[in-house]
C-alpha cells in the first residue's frame, strides 16, 4: 500500500472515530462463534469474553429492510453457525468495542463469500487499494449471476 493510501486511510479511520490497530497487533484469533446479528455482524468468544464483530469492507441489508435482510442474516448463519470455531483478523476496533474484522472459516474468506453469494455488498468507505481488487472482483461474481439468471444466486 502507498504511503499517500495508507495514509488516507488512516485518516478515514481516525476521522470515523475507530481505533486502528498497530501492524504488530494485528493477528489472527480463533474465536467460538455464538450468534449471528445480521448478514455483516456476529457474536463470538474471544479470550473467553463475548465479542461483538463485523465484516470489515462488506456492508449486508439490515434486518429491518425484510426479506433482504433476513436472507443475508440467514447465508451468514451457514457460514458461521453457532459453535463454530473460526478465525478473525481484526483491522480495527471502534470506541464502543465493536471488532472489524476479515473472518475464515474452513473454506476460506466468509467476507468474500457474502459478496459472492449477492448477500452484502463492497463498504467502500474504508476499502483501500490492497484489498480494493479481490472485493469488487467477488463482488462482480454476483452481478453476473444476477445478468445472467436474473435474480440473486443464493436462491
């Protein structure tokens, strides 16, 4: 990443009132998922103590927005079931404790995964140019499943 990007994000961060986390802190956590908020947020035990995390660069319908929103809560919940042990890598925390984070289970990347299936989409705001084109590329899998079948590939 430039020095000018990382730098921009730094300032996207700071200016949204996270906490970015020191390269050296940042690192990978198993963690025992416990529940699924919606399709970009979950419950899980870190070190013992319930955590609150979310998806970091996806942004998924919110369960007030109907059937969306349930749809996306219910492809996260099959991609993290409850007891499940996964791995985080949180990118920051927020005042409030909230972990942002990138989340695998077995079969790899679950941030990913919801683009892939048309259950989130790409949060661009804090989206920066290293992880810029994976996103919008697993994102795109989507959009043509969508130009080709006409509907979203999940269902």
């Amino acid at each position: 990443m430039s020095s000018k990007t990382s730098l921009s994000m730094t300032a996207a961060v700071l200016a949204s009132g996270w906490v970015i986390l020191p390269a050296a802190a940042q690192s990978f956590e198993t963690v025992r998922v416990r529940s699924v908020v919606d399709g970009d947020t979950f419950w899980a035990d870190l070190n013992g103590r319930p955590t609150r995390f979310r998806l970091a660069y996806v942004d998924a319908p919110e369960l007030t927005q109907g059937q969306w929103g349930r749809l996306s809560q219910e492809a996260l919940q099959k991609l993290l079931p409850p007891g499940s042990l996964v791995q985080v890598d949180t990118l920051y925390i927020t005042p409030e404790g909230l972990h942002i984070v990138e989340v695998y289970n077995a079969d790899g990347l679950v941030n990913l995964e919801m683009l892939r299936q048309g259950q989130a989409v790409v949060y661009e705001r804090f989206l920066h140019e290293a992880n810029r084109e994976r996103y919008l590329e697993a994102q795109g899998v989507a959009q043509a499943h969508t130009v080709v079948f006409g509907s979203n590939p999940s269902r």
